[in-house]
C-alpha cells in the first residue's frame, strides 16, 4: 500500500504469518529467533521476534528497539505492550523485535562490532558488511509484511530527548497515527539516508519515530508514555477495543535548533525537559574549570526544550540544548 493511498480503507483478511521460516496461524502467539551471524566463536546471534497474530482481520504493525544497542526505554515499552495483547482480541498482527542491533546490546554499545551505525545502513543488502545483511534482514523479514511501524529510540551520547514523535506529517495517514500517540511533541524531522524510517516509508510502510529519554538506562516516565502513545496507535488503527486518553496535545514543532557550547568548561544548565522558554531567556551557563568569565546560553527564540545534554563536563563545540519553535 502505498502511502497516497488514502481515498478508501483498506480491506484485511485473517491470514497466517510466515517470519523466518515459521508459520504463525492467527489466534496465536509465537516467539522465535531469527539467525543472524556467527560471532567468530562459533556461538550464533539471533534476532528474537515476538509475533501476535490477532484472531481477526486488521492491519500489520512492527514494532522495535535498540536499533542503537545501548537504547534501552523502547524495548522496556515493546515488552509492556506485548504483555496487554490478547488473541481473541486482536484485529491484525503485531510483530515486535524489542532488540534489533543484538550485537550491541550485548557489548553496552550504540554500534555494531565493525563500529557501522545500523541506522544508516538500511534497506541493506545480502552482500557487504554486518550491519547491510541485519538490516536487509529486518527489512525483508519484519517490515515488508507490515502497513504501520513504530520504531523506539533514546538521545544519543549522553543527551536526553523529551518524548517526541518524528514522522513524516505530510502524509495524512502518517499524521493520523503520529496524531494518535500524542506525544509531548510532534515534528516533521528530515529523514536520514539509510534510516529505518526513510527505507520503510519507501516501502509504503507509514512508520513513526519515538524520540525519549537518555541511552543505557530506563526512564519511567519515558516508559510510560511509550506504552499508552503505542496502545493509542493500535486503537486509532482499529486493531484494540480501547486505549489511555491523551493529556494535553502534542507542541508541532517548525524548526528544531541545537545551542552548543561556546568555550570549554563546566555546564551549569537551568532549562528542563519540557520547559517553555522566551527568546533571550538563560538557560544556562558554561564556566572554565578554575576561573574566568562564564559563557551564557540564552533562548534564540521562544519555545519547547525538547532535548538537553546530562552532563556538566562539556567541550566547545558540544551540543548543550535542544530548542523546539511551533510550527
């Protein structure tokens, strides 16, 4: 399906599921483990995929995390969700990876062995490097059988994000659902090559991003708000009976801006996470480790603090704030 095709709803039927070689009748529920590669230990890698295959018609949904092996909050809500599905109760299919890049998540890592970020490596290939074949796999294993996507992603680097959905709102069907999760903020975010998002999109796959919370750790609230944004996806698509109402509706960002560090030093940052700003507002200040005058960080313009940094040892150059401006 393509994602023009808005004029008239689609028509689904019960059917069964084939992911890595298995079959997956409808009613029920499968885990199973897709090989990889061999680590050169000989012990293999696997990817592990849970597949709900609902006991009436609807659409396919993926979900998936730790693409980036050290992003933890996505697979945390991917498990949540898996727990609150029932068979007899669901129109369509769930297939859920909660981690992709197993390579990293097993060394704490953002990265593949060979140091590839996975996410600008798809739609991959069967030939070249590690992260070309898992993202062809994943592609052609989990996404090709699927209409609607949610992939779960943290800041990078010791950042932390604001639950935020990153989408391509110009498309009415991908508004709709990116509408539904009503996350804090939503914004058109320029897809990156090699993305997940832009490969599966391409596809006619209406995919969202969820942007929340720091890597190698859970955050609760991140968590939370992940459960109940992906519960009201699944009801807006018509595959659940019903789903937690939204608090306040989302901030539509224009424009996102990153404020970076002036000078070296020691960050003692005033903004929050979600605070609203004004222009010319200071929202923090960067001192030199022993003396000397601080460099302050003031508001270019009035809005959303949609990301911020979680550490107070920063280098000229590092990205400190991430400010949002309605669009």
């Amino acid at each position: 399906m393509s994602e023009l095709d808005t004029n008239a709803a689609p028509k689904y039927e019960n059917v069964d599921l084939r992911v890595g070689g298995e079959r997956i009748p409808p009613g029920s529920r499968r885990r199973i483990e897709i090989p990889v590669a061999r680590l050169f230990t000989g012990t293999w890698l696997s990817l592990p995929v849970w597949i709900v295959n609902g006991s009436q018609p609807g659409p396919s949904l993926f979900l998936d995390a730790a693409i980036h092996g050290d992003e933890l909050n996505g697979m945390e809500i991917i498990l949540r969700v898996l727990d609150r599905l029932r068979t007899d109760r669901l129109k369509g299919a769930v297939i859920a990876v909660p981690v992709v890049n197993v390579f990293g998540f097993v060394q704490k890592d953002r990265y593949l062995p060979d140091r590839r970020d996975l996410n600008r490596s798809f739609p991959g290939s069967t030939r070249g490097s590690t992260a070309a074949r898992l993202a062809y796999l994943f592609m052609t294993e989990i996404v090709a059988r699927c209409q609607y996507g949610i992939d779960f992603h943290t800041g990078s680097h010791d950042r932390s994000n604001l639950p935020q959905i990153r989408a391509r709102l110009s498309d009415p069907e991908t508004r709709r659902i990116a509408e539904a999760f009503a996350a804090p903020m939503i914004y058109e975010a320029k897809e990156i090559k090699g993305s997940l998002r832009g490969a599966a999109r391409k596809r006619g796959v209406h995919t969202l991003v969820y942007e929340a919370g720091g890597p190698q750790r859970f955050d609760s609230d991140v968590i939370d708000t992940g459960v109940e944004g992906t519960l009201r996806v699944l009801h807006e698509l018509g595959m659940i009976g019903s789903a937690p109402e939204p608090g306040a509706s989302s901030f539509e960002a224009g424009k996102t801006r990153w404020l970076r560090a002036a000078r070296s030093g020691i960050l003692y940052l005033e903004a929050e996470l979600g605070q609203r700003v004004k222009k010319d507002q200071l929202l923090g200040q960067v001192a030199p480790l022993f003396t000397g005058r601080r460099s302050q960080i003031h508001a270019p313009f009035s809005g959303l603090v949609i990301g911020a940094t979680m550490t107070p040892l920063v280098h000229q150059g590092d990205a400190l704030v991430h400010l949002a401006r309605r669009a």
